[in-house]
C-alpha cells in the first residue's frame, strides 16, 4: 500500500504530451490561446497565461485544503490539508478490498480492520515503518520520502513552478465549471529548488529523478475564480495521474489514533 501511495505522490511528468482528460469537454465559448501565452478571458479581465497561475497559486495557498478524488495509476478519494499540520488521507481499493493510508507530517499510517481495532482499544490507525515505507520514493529511506512527496502533492507550489512556461491550451468545462486549460513544462531543478526540504534532500531527490527525465509536464484547468478545480501528470514511472478538486478550504486535518507498530504488516 506504501508503494501504491507513493506511485500517485510521486507522478512528475515526462517531457511528452498527455492528452485531454476524459471527463472534460470544450466549452461552447472556447477559443484558442493567442501568441506569447495571452489568454482569451472569461469576463472583463484578461490575465496572461503566467499570471493566471500565479494567482491560482494565491487562491490555492490561501485555501488550504480540499477534497481530492484521484484516478490514472490509484484509484479513490482523498482529503489533502497543505498547510501545517500537512495531512493526506488516500480512501483506495486493494485487491477489492478498502484500503486507507494517512500522512501527517513525515508519518505514514495504515488504517485497519474492525477486528484489529477492537483489539488495539479503539485505535484505528497503525503507523508505519518510515524506512521501509519510503524506500522506493524520490528522497529515499526515511521521513525524507514522505516530505517529498507531501511537498509534490502542494498545489500551490505546482503552480507557482508551472506559471513562467504555462501556456494555455483551450478553454473547458470541467466537474460543470468553465474552466481555462493550461500546460507547462519545468525543469526538475527548479521544480525541487521550489520545494521546503533540506538541501541535502533536495540534492538526494533530483539526482533520483533524474535518472528517468530532466522535465516535468502538468496540466492545469483553472475555474473564474482562479480555483485549480483539476490537475494531470504524466508520470516518470508511475503513468498518468489525475486529481480533481473540491470542496476547497472545508478540510480539517486528520489525527490518528495509531495502533502499536508492526513488522508483520505487509508495506505493499
């Protein structure tokens, strides 16, 4: 389960690119970006394509928080707090079955079954060995991992990164809202220079990265109101990931109740 979490946080686009989600359609008042990255407005005000996600990122950060449904390499639902105290709650299936998994911070938990609980006092939540949890993610063994990938997942910081190459590719209606779509292509440097980690992780994340691209592509569908309402990245490694915002702003962070550690729990 680890590593199925890891594969959707860890989602940097390759330097192709990725065609237009399923569940989008074009809406009736689309019209192509102009030249230099201008973008036809909806309304009185026309924002260039690098200060359109710009502001999204303000609107984003300001936000906080949202409800998450994911699809591509996982499938499910999802609550993501990027402000402090960070949380990602990730409501998936495995082998059929529900599944859960949970940061907090540089922590990862597991949530477990109605039996387990009962006999852990009422503990829903099981934390997780960091070291073999994140063994397979950028930023290696340990907590660096999980920062990395909480770090990645931050839509605001996906924005600002993205804003100076964004340009727009259309315009579309997107979860019922209209919405104007952009692409951009960054440098992995300046995609983990962006992010709050140490600089020996840093320096630890971009060369893993590295090895299998020197860019990363993401696609942007911005509401009226400068809210990402969705988000797609064509993975190095993990394929085609999709997130669909809502609820901006309405999530609080979850706090576990975590069983005792086990070796015995399966990581993936």
């Amino acid at each position: 389960m680890a590593c199925l979490a890891a594969g959707l946080l860890t989602a940097c686009g390759s330097s192709g690119s990725s065609g237009t989600a399923a569940d989008t359609k074009p809406a009736s008042s689309a019209s192509a970006a102009s030249g230099g990255g201008q973008d036809s407005g909806q309304g009185s005000a026309t924002l260039g394509s690098k200060e359109t996600l710009l502001a999204s990122a303000a609107v984003m950060e300001k936000a906080g928080s949202a409800k998450l449904s994911v699809s591509g390499g996982t499938e499910g639902t999802g609550e993501f707090v990027w402000k402090t105290p960070k949380t990602f709650l990730l409501n998936t299936k495995v082998d059929g079955k529900d599944s859960k998994v949970l940061f907090v911070g540089d922590v990862m938990y597991m949530g477990v079954g109605a039996d387990m609980a009962e006999q852990a006092g009422g503990k829903t939540w099981m934390k997780v060995d960091s070291k073999a949890a994140a063994q397979d993610t950028p930023g290696g063994s340990g907590a660096g991992g999980f920062a990395f990938t909480m770090e990645l997942m931050d839509p605001a910081v996906q924005l600002a990164v993205a804003a100076p190459t964004a340009i727009q590719s259309g315009t579309e209606t997107v979860a019922g809202q209209f919405t104007k779509h952009f692409r951009s292509e960054v440098p992995l440097d300046v995609l983990v220079e962006k992010m709050s980690l140490t600089p020996e992780l840093k320096t630890q994340v971009l060369t893993e990265l590295k090895k299998k691209g020197s860019t990363v592509t993401t696609e942007f569908w911005i509401n009226a109101k400068g809210e990402l309402v969705q988000q797609l990245s064509k993975g190095l490694a993990t394929g085609t990931a999709k997130i669909v915002y809502s609820g901006l702003g309405t999530v609080q962070p979850t706090r576990p109740r975590p069983t005792p550690r086990s070796s015995r729990w399966p990581i993936c």
